[in-house]
C-alpha cells in the first residue's frame, strides 16, 4: 500500500479549478494533487511526497531541483501557497511578560500580532534547524519561526531571553 | 546433602536431609531409592516446600526459607538423578563442569566469583553521608582553599571598625566634651581606616561568596549528572521498585537542598564561627574581665535558643508530612481524573482535598503559635544579653577599669554576634536536612546495577539471533514467578508465548532483554551467556515494540531515530514506511519535522505504535520482542499494524506476546505458559487438535468475540475528546 513508489516520468497538469492534475506514466490522471514536504523545516527542498486527495502518497520526489521544468516551478507554487510559517525578523513589543502575552513582530510577510499563550508554546529547535532556532505557536495554531535568535536585534532578543 | 531451616509447623529450626547413592534419609528415617519415589517442590510466600511422594501417598514434606531454595533445586535435580540411575542400574554420572555453588551458572573461563552471586554483597550506607560528599569536592580543593582564607581575610576585615571606635571615643570625643578641640586630622585618619575597612570586607566578602557559590554550584552539579547518570544505568527491577516522583525529587530538589547548604548555610556557619573567635581574641586583648562578662552568656542563650528550635523542627516535620499528605490527594486524582468524572465522585474528592488542607491549617496554627513566639523571644535574649554588658561595663567605668571608648567597642561587638546566633542555631535542622538529602542521593550511588556489566565483557560474536534458554528461574522479591524454563529458539523463528497474566510471559521477554537477571540458570545467544557480555552490546541487537509505544519530546524523525541518532533522512523514511507510518506522518503540519509531545498526545494509540515499531525497525534487530504491541488499538488499526509488523519480523528471530490469539497466528511455534512454566509447545494447528490449554484459550476467546461488546467503541470517543481537549474548548 505504501511501498515506496518507483520514479518514473510523470507529468502534472493545473485544471480549470487551478488544482494540480498528476498524470502517471500509464495515463490514469489524479485530480486534487497536493505537494507535501516531509522535512518541512530541516531539509525543506529533500523529500516531496505528492498526495492524492485522499491522503495517499502517489510519488515521491527525492530532490525538488532534479525534477524538470514545468513541473518543479508548479509543485513550488502550489508548496508557496500552502506553506504559513511566518518568520519573525523583528519583535516590536510585547504586551507584558506574563502569559499570555501578546507580541507585535514584523515577519518576511509583513507586521502583525500573535498571543503567546504559554512559555511552553515556544520550541527550540536546535536538533532540526541550528543552534538558534526557535518556533513559536501563537494561540490559533499559526507557527512562527525564529530561525537564528542570536541574528535578531537587541531589543528582539532582550524580549525573547524574558520568555526561555 | 540439604540443610532446611524450617520445621513442619513452621518454626525456625534447621535438620538435615541427606540423599545416598542408595537412600534419602532426614533424622532417624530413610527411604530407599524406588523408581515410584518422586520429589516434588513448592513455594508460597517465602515459603519453600519439598515433598516426598511414592506411589501411594506422602512420605514426608520438608519446609525451608527462600534463600535456600537453589539448593533445594539442585537437590531435587540430583535425586531425579540418582533415583532414574538406579532404576536403570548403571552407575550416576559425575557432576558436569565448575559451576557457582549457588545458582549454578557455569562460571566464566577464568573467573572465580560468580558474576551472579557476588553482587548480593552490599554494605548499607554510612550516617557520615556529609563528609562522603567530599568525593564531589575534591576536584575544587584549591577553590575552596581560596574560599575559606577569603573568608578568614573577610570576616577579620569586618571586625575593624568596632575597634577604631574606641580611640575615636576616648582620644576624640570625650576630651572635646572636657573643653579640648577637636583633632582633625585624627579623625580624618579614623574615619578613612573605618571606611577603607568596610570597603575592603565588601571586596572580600564578594570575592568569598562568588568563589564559594561557584564551586557549590558546580559540586550540586555534578551531583545531578552523577546520580542522573548511576539512575540510567540501574536495572528495571530499581525503577520497578521505586515510584518516578521520588527519584524526580531526588535528582532535583536533594541536591539542589545540599547545594544550598553548602553554599549558603555552611558558608554562613564558618564565618559566623570564625568571628565569634577572632571577636573573643580581641575582646580578651582589651579586656579580659569584661570579656569573660559579655561571653558567658552566650553558650546559655545558644542553648535555649536551640532548644526552641528543636521544638519547631518536630513542627516542622510535621508540616512536610502534612504537606504530602496533600499533595497525595491531587496526585491520586488528576491521573485519575476519568475515573472520578467517571463515577461522579467530584465532591468526594473535593472533600478529601478538604479535609487535607484542614489538617494542614490546624498544624500550621499549632505551630505558628511557637514559632510567633520565636523571633521576639531571641530579641529579648539578645537584648537581656547586652543588659548584662552595660551593666558590668557601666560598673568597670565607674571604678576607673576601663574607658568609655572599651565600652563602646565591646557593644558594637557582641550586637554582631548576638545578632547572627538565631541563624547558628538554624545549622542543627539544616545540617540534619542535608545530611538526609545525601543520604537518599548515596542511597541511589550505592546501589549495584543487578544486571552488571561484567568484569570482562566477552565480545558478542555476530549474531544470527538463536537463543538458548535453560533451566531459568525467577523470583521477584519472595514470589518465583518462572520455574524452570527450557527453550531453544532457533534462528529466524517467530515464537508466540500465549499464557493467562501472570504466567510470566512478560518476564521471560524482560529475561531476554536482560532486564533483569535470571535467579537460576542461563540465557545464551550464540553460545555465550548473556551475564558475560556487556548489557549495551548485547540490547543493539534488540528491537522491542511494547505495548504503550513512548515517544519523547521532540520531532517524529528523531523519535524514530531515537536507537540510531545518526541515521540519515533516507533511512528514515524508508523505516517510517515499512511500518506504515509514512502516509498519516506526511499529513502532519511539518511532515517528519513535527513535534510529539512526551506522550504524543496529538497522534492516535495506532500512529504511535507504527512509529515506534518504524524505530525497531531502523535500528535493524536481529532479535524482535513484541509485547502485547498490537493490544491498546482497534481490530482495524490492529490490522494496520499487523502488517507493518509483518515487514518487520522477516529474517528476524520474534518473540511475540499477544492476548489476541489470532495475532499470533503467523509464529512458528507458540509456547503456551502457564503459572511460571511451559505446558505446551506446538503451532497453531497440533495445539487445537491436542485441545489442551491453548485450545482451551482459544476457544474462550473465539466465544468472546461472538459476543461483541459495545464498550470498545464509547472508550474510543472519549479517548478523542480527552486527547484534543483544545476541539472541545474552541
């Protein structure tokens, strides 16, 4: 059920709805294609299983830049499109220390506001993603991310230590 | 020959019974070696039993105490000898190959000691605990060094300015009264030394508590690594023993408590002491009658103050008691929790906590009636204390003895010291404290793994996963809980072990594991014995898939990773698909990058299992232990496992312990167990026609299933409500 697929040429296609289409090697088409990363944070571009719309895995894709044109720029743009984990660049303030707090940061997607719900919510991730790494779930379950905290500015940074 | 302690009505009093070539004979009776004679052995309780039956009935029954039922065995087994040697008429075979006394493993090679036998030797802890600590010390002995003369330099700095009070009394102030001018630049000259001495006793004084609060922290550290590192290293009968709060509290507060006595406490009690000295030195040198007046009572207040204290420690004491006491109520209901909601019984346990905490006040009350009492009582002292300075000192003045400037000095003095003996006094329950701590901290650092690595691990050869199993006993405290177990499982073999709970099925996987140590016999893999080769060498060859998979905090690729933290993505993935785990792991928001709380509580029973049979799977076991893997899920994640599990016994040697005996289907041969020992061995098929105890088993169960019950599918709901309680919240 799940043996790991063989590669074999495939294409994909967008429909009339802007759904990618798999077309595999033998001509069955798969409607509502979705392009999943399997090392979403600590190897981003290695390892894309696209799904069917059942939750089955259809290919498997070893390195996103081997695979050819159009197809690589297709899966990227539908990957853009589904993928929201702000990084955060900048925390401008903070509503207190205490928790829940709700913190207004300036993210590569513009400024906005998270409420931190608890200390526990904060998650190093220095086994996946480096020594400085950290994910933030803020309380409607979007996940933002610090990839380097010693890179943030002072400020940043002095507001961060008051919550590890 | 065999030596019983105990009578036939149980009293302690030890007989021999001794079996010949010809005879068994206990006192003034024998028994010829007859092929009818059989010797049977029991044990309850502690309480072992051999009886002597023939064709007719019993002959005699002996008792004895557990520890000397090895011996017991060995001569079971040697009249089984003797007797079957008889009856065929040739001779009996000399006893085989050196072999320990005790449990008769054959010893190592070249080893006297058995490895088995030699570690029940232990000695209890000393009450000198405190002074064991210095084993963490040592490597700090310069720092402390520094520490304490910093200290000495510290506390004979702030002892200055009470002396430079007295030429500022009598030289200065006291002839200005009389009409002479103030000296400026003696003043000056005074006031720069009082305050270039209090600058100095601040430098030393920081300089001091910085050095000595760097090395005690680093002590409480190593203190955590070292027992932390001791704990991971003891064998599971020491967990099983032990409840997690209390090892939790001893790594974490007990050290932490020592830390803070040393660095605090101690520090404080040696300066406090050292000053007390050096201030009677000084207070001699000016004055010896006055001295003698301002300290002789001293030892009397610090004899009632501690009095006091002793009162309040029992207090105290009971306060902690108290206090678990509470704390007890919430740690049996929160875990609880659904069997309260259950039940209904809310109030109750509302009321329970209650009457705790009522308990709690009312020791409280009782002791704070005391303690209230306490501090206004040392100030009185102090004050009373002084009372006596000024009213000898006064006396001294008026005939001339000494000046006003002495006076002064001796006040500025003892209100130093008279000020620090309510914390002397606190040392006592302190030190008592610590030394407690240290103790349940050496409690865990003397406690001998009973599954010891050997003196010279022999290296494992490769292996092709056989295991030989013989003779093996086992006993849990005083129960024997397997009785001689005889099993070859040979290379490649799925074995099931089907049994009722308790027929020791769980015990034999953990024998396997080396978990624990057999109490008798041995267990060999490729020939070698497991006791003589080192535990970590021998458990990479492992796999084992238990029945509540644990996942630890962090992402899914390093919990499957967790046996190999090497691994590469790829190996990874392809793990996580051969278990069947790849697809529903893909639909987590970060796919393998997703993070699984201590128990992943956001994965279903069945994901997790899948995950943690993808982990048994990494690491590429020659030998696969699955123990009851498949029983906390649903017929249809059940089937979902099963065949995850089937990629994961090829080419491996499995032991399989399933309830469901229809999991089992797939072994080669299953051993059925019942009450410690092994009654059937056979596949499915030869164990149903001889319908004996599996097909009894099976049939009880295939009954069962007939007769579905509604209760799997409501505990499955509330298990979802329970593991997404933000659902029902938002």
């Amino acid at each position: 059920m799940s043996r790991r697929p063989i590669f074999r040429p495939f294409s994909l296609e967008r429909n009339a709805f802007g759904r990618l289409v798999l077309v595999a090697p033998d001509g069955t088409r798969h409607e509502n294609i979705i392009p999943v990363r399997a090392f979403a944070l600590s190897a981003p571009e290695t390892g894309i299983a696209l799904m069917s719309a059942e939750s089955k895995e259809l290919q498997w894709i070893e390195r996103l830049a081997d695979l050819p044109e159009p197809a690589q720029g297709m899966i990227a743009e539908e990957l853009a499109k589904r993928e929201f984990t702000p990084v955060i660049r900048r925390i401008i303030a903070v509503s207190s220390f205490a928790t829940p707090s709700t913190w207004t940061v300036d993210t590569d997607r513009g400024q906005t506001t998270l409420i931190l719900k608890s200390e526990e919510d904060i998650r190093r991730l220095q086994e996946t993603m480096g020594p400085g790494a950290l994910m933030i779930a803020d309380s409607q379950g979007i996940h933002f991310l610090i990839r380097d905290r010693t890179a943030l500015d002072l400020l940043s940074q002095r507001i961060l230590k008051r919550f590890l | 020959m065999l030596e019983i302690d105990l009578d036939s009505s149980l009293a302690f009093r030890s007989s021999l019974i001794v079996l010949t070539a010809r005879d068994i004979r206990c006192g003034d009776c024998s028994w010829p070696l007859t092929p009818e004679l059989s010797l049977t052995h029991h044990d309850h309780a502690g309480v072992g039993m051999l009886e002597l039956d023939d064709a007719t009935g019993r002959l005699a029954c002996w008792r004895y105490t557990m520890g000397r039922n090895p011996v017991a065995l060995r001569f079971e087994r040697e009249f089984t000898r003797q007797r079957d040697h008889m009856a065929s008429g040739q001779p009996a075979l000399p006893a085989v190959v050196a072999s320990c006394p005790i449990c008769q493993l054959p010893l190592p090679p070249d080893e006297e000691e058995c490895p088995n036998c030699a570690r029940e030797l232990h000695t209890p802890p000393s009450t000198w605990t405190l002074l064991r600590l210095w084993r963490f010390a040592k490597p700090y002995q310069g720092q402390l060094l520094a520490g304490f003369l910093l200290t000495l330099a510290a506390t004979a700095a702030t002892l200055v300015p009470p002396y430079l009070i007295m030429p500022l009394m009598d030289e200065v102030l006291i002839p200005y009264q009389n009409g002479k001018p103030i000296d400026t630049g003696k003043v000056a000259m005074l006031l720069s030394g009082l305050l270039g001495a209090a600058c100095f006793a601040w430098a030393l004084g920081w300089a001091r508590t910085y050095i000595l609060a760097l090395v005690s922290e680093r002590i409480g550290a190593d203190l955590r690594t070292t027992t932390y590192e001791h704990l991971l290293k003891l064998s599971l009968e020491y967990f099983g023993a032990k409840r997690t709060g209390d090892l939790l509290a001893r790594i974490g507060t007990e050290t932490d408590r020592i830390n803070v006595f040393l660095s605090l406490h101690l520090l404080d009690f040696a300066t406090d002491v050292l000053m007390i000295i050096m201030t009677a030195v000084i207070l001699f040198s000016i004055n010896p009658w006055l001295a003698m007046v301002t300290l002789v009572p001293l030892p009397i207040i610090a004899w009632m103050i501690h009095i006091v204290r002793d009162k309040l420690r029992t207090g105290f004491e009971q306060i902690d008691r108290v206090w678990s006491e509470v704390t007890s109520v919430l740690a049996d209901t929160i875990p609880g929790i659904r069997v309260v909601k259950a039940f209904a019984q809310e109030a109750r346990e509302a009321q329970r906590f209650r009457d705790a905490n009522k308990h709690n006040l009312e020791v409280n009350d009782r002791l704070n009636r005391v303690w209230s009492l306490f501090a206004p009582t040392v100030g009185l002292l102090t004050e009373i204390g002084v009372l006596v300075v000024w009213i000898f000192g006064i006396w001294l003045i008026a005939h001339d003895s000494i000046t006003v400037g002495v006076l002064t000095a001796f006040l500025a003095y003892i209100s130093r010291f008279y000020n620090r003996l309510d914390a002397m006094s606190r040392i006592v329950s302190v030190t008592q404290k610590a030394a407690a701590g240290a103790k349940r901290i050496f409690d865990i650092l003397d406690h001998v793994s009973s599954v010891p690595d050997p003196a010279k691990p022999i290296s494992l050869p490769p292996l092709k996963g056989g295991i030989q199993i013989d003779n093996v006993h086992f006993r849990y405290g005083n129960r024997a809980i397997l009785r001689g177990i005889d099993l070859d499982i040979r290379p490649g073999e799925m074995i099931g072990l089907v049994g009722h709970s308790g027929s020791g099925k769980s015990t034999l996987v953990n024998l396997i594991c080396r978990f624990y140590d057999v109490s008798e016999g041995g267990i060999r893999v490729e020939g070698v014995d497991l006791r003589s080769v080192a535990v970590a060498d021998y458990r990479k060859h492992i796999g084992l898939v238990l029945q509540e998979p644990f996942l630890f905090f962090g992402t899914i690729a390093e919990n499957i990773a967790y046996g190999k933290p090497d691994a590469t993505r790829a190996e990874i993935v392809a793990a996580a698909r051969a278990a069947h785990a790849h697809e529903f792991i893909l639909r987590q928001p970060f796919g393998y990058d997703s993070l699984v709380g201590e128990r992943g509580q956001s994965l279903s029973g069945g994901e997790r299992q899948r995950i943690s049979i993808a982990r048994a799977l990494l690491i590429d076991p020659k030998i696969l232990i699955l123990d009851e893997a498949t029983s906390a899920v649903d017929t249809e994640t059940e089937f979902e496992i099963q065949s995850a599990l089937n990629n994961l016994i090829r080419g491996r040697t499995t032991i399989a312990i399933a309830h469901r005996l229809s999991t089992l289907r797939r072994a080669d041969r299953l051993i059925v167990m019942d009450r410690g020992r092994i009654v059937e061995i056979g596949n499915h098929d030869t164990l149903m026609a001889t319908e004996g105890h599996y097909w009894r088993l099976y049939m009880a169960q295939s009954k069962q299933l007939d007769e579905p019950s509604p209760l799997g599918a409501e505990e499955d709901i509330e298990e979802e409500i329970i593991n997404h309680p933000a659902g029902t919240k938002a």
